[in-house]
C-alpha cells in the first residue's frame, strides 16, 4: 500500500477509506442492508491487513452502532497509534432539544460520545455532516477549534455545502485564528460531476484533501442499468440522488465497456477515473463483500489512458445538487434554488449582476 498525505496535513492515509455506514446491527436506525458485528469485523480485518490505515464512520450512523464495531475492531486488528480514524457530527442522536446539530453544546456532548463508542481517547478527523444553518457559524467553527486543543481530535473536516459557504467557513477561521479545515467529504462520482465547477477549484487552492463519498454512486457504476440490489431496494436516499436520466446510462454503460476490454472490475474503472484526480485524497469506499475490498485495492494500479477518460466523461449532462442526508423537503428547496449551467468541466461563470 502506498500512501498520501491527507490535504495540506502531515498525516499519512490510505488513497482508500473504508466507509463504516455499511456496519451498524440492522435494528439500530438502518434498513437491512447494513452489516451485524460478526459480518462487518471480518471486512475490517480485511483491509486492515491489506494495507488500509483511513476509517470513516459517523455518530448517526445505525444510531452509533457503526463507532461500536468499528471501535471494538480496531481495538482488536490495529495500532490506534497507525490507524487514521474520521466520525462525523450533527444528525439527530436522541429526540428533543440538543439532540442534534452543531451548537456547542451538541458538539462537546457528541465528540465524548463518540469517544466512548470508538474505544479511544481521540479521532483523528473530526467532520460536520453537513452545516447547520440554524447555529452561528462562528459558535460552530470555535466549538472545533475548542475540540482539537482538548486533545480528542487532530484535525478537522467538512462535508457536502456550497463552495461559497466552504470559503466563508475557511476566511472565519483563518480572521479568528481558529483550526482550520483540512478535509471536504462532498459527493463526487461519473454520474455527478457538479463539483469540479467551484469546490474542487476551491480545494485545489486552499490545500484541502477531497474524500468523496458514494465514490461508485451508490452501486450504480458497478451493475447493469437495470439490475437491482437489496440495498438500492431499500435505500431512498440512492433513489433520490440517482434517478434515470438516459446521459447517466451512457456513463454507465462506457464504465462496463472498458472494464470488460481491460478484463476488470468495473467498480476498479469507475475508482480508477477518481484517483487520477490529484485533489483526491482517498475516495470513501463502503463494502458488504470481501470482493468490494479487492477491487477498491487494485484500482489503485490502474492507470487510464486519455480516450478511455474521454469516453467516461464526453456523456456527462448537468445535474442538480444533491447532498445526501438533508431532509427531503430541504434537498428539494436546494435543487429548485440553482440555475443549470452548460455541461462542461470547469468553475461556473460569474452571475451577472
């Protein structure tokens, strides 16, 4: 396994993570498509073993159940002192007041729960899971700061915003002399490419390390169009980001092409178009087989030529921006809100005014 440095940081991950939302006992939260204890442990020894040192999971995720068997594993398979471990912060913990979102309160009370679950004395990357408009952004980004000086995280990340309220976020903490961001976990695959425009431009420029998560949106990159899976059954947010569109299909179908004239996976063609992106740091794999491991490695020793990339990229239409996670009502009120703009790779024009 070579490996990276995470941004502009010291630290050195894994150009994969492995993705914890597919752990979590299916009575806590999640559908059945996640994994039990005894079926996620073997996967994490797995990539453990192979190399794999970046572990992402979230509070939320099977209502903590993912921190506990990642936390209980880890323990077991790994140095704490070699492995980088990421959790996430915001969504609803417990009904009521302070429950969710990222006051200050929320913030300190979430990071010692998370502790606890992950068996450790500190994360590695402390991550938003989205903003939360209702809470100050200065209240936010000082809670953060307050986080890594306490010890019980190194750095901290972001995920899925607007560019222009990433910028804002980096200037407050920038003025205030706060820790800064080091990391965006945004949503990024062939069959969403909305933020090559301006977030990884911005990234790009600021030193940020991009980990893009449903790197293989949500399956669909690795299957036959019309194929479907028990988690794509009963996944609505996949449904959502994910529809018919007939461009999408094209893409889909050029990954199948050249996998099968490479005589690989098409999950490691799909990855391997990512990696080639030098403002990725590690794409966010999840895995439910010991295959989906395999092929996440072996992508790394792909190298595409330029008419392979030409015919991934040349079907690609816009599409509107989905942030898995948020409510359905706000992903609506967010997609009605932007202007398409021409399919083309790049930063969007400025507005006129």
């Amino acid at each position: 396994m070579r490996y990276v440095k995470l941004g502009n940081t010291g630290v050195d991950i894994s150009p994969i993570a492995l993705g914890c939302m597919t752990f979590g006992e299916p009575n806590r939260g999640y559908p059945s498509w996640t994994l039990p204890e005894d079926e996620s442990r073997p996967l994490i020894k797995q990539a453990i073993e192979a190399g794999i040192n970046f572990f992402d999971t979230a509070n939320a995720y099977s209502e903590g159940s993912s921190e506990e068997i990642l936390g209980r594993a880890l323990k077991d398979f790994a140095s704490r002192d070699e492995t980088v471990l990421a959790t996430k912060v915001r969504h609803a913990m417990r009904p009521g007041p302070n429950g969710s979102g990222l006051s200050r309160k929320a913030i300190f009370t979430e990071i010692d729960a998370s502790l606890s679950r992950l068996r450790t004395d500190y994360v590695d990357l402390y991550q938003i899971h989205r903003l939360d408009h209702s809470v100050p952004m200065e209240e936010t980004l000082e809670a953060l700061h307050d986080v890594v000086k306490s010890g019980k995280a190194r750095y901290i990340g972001a995920s899925s915003m607007y560019a222009w309220e990433f910028s804002k976020a980096l200037h407050l903490q920038t003025l205030h002399g706060w820790v800064r961001f080091v990391s965006m976990q945004d949503h990024y695959n062939l069959l969403n490419r909305e933020e090559e425009r301006e977030m990884l431009p911005l990234c790009a420029d600021e030193k940020i390390g991009v980990i893009p998560w449903s790197p293989l949106a949500r399956g669909r990159l690795t299957r036959d169009w019309d194929e479907a899976t028990e988690r794509s059954e009963a996944d609505p947010v996949g449904k959502m980001l994910y529809g018919q569109e007939a461009s999408d299909r094209v893409i889909v179908e050029a990954v199948a092409s050249i996998a099968a004239a490479r005589g690989v996976s098409r999950a490691q063609i799909a990855l391997a178009w990512l990696l080639r992106n030098p403002v990725i740091s590690a794409p966010i794999i999840g895995a439910r087989k010991a295959t989906h491991l395999d092929d996440a490695i072996a992508s790394l020793d792909i190298e595409l030529t330029d008419d392979e990339v030409a015919e991934l990229e040349t079907g690609y239409t816009p599409h509107p921006v989905a942030q898995g996670g948020l409510s359905d009502s706000a992903i609506r009120a967010t997609a009605a809100s932007i202007n398409m703009l021409p399919g083309r790779r790049g930063p969007a024009p400025e507005p006129a005014v």
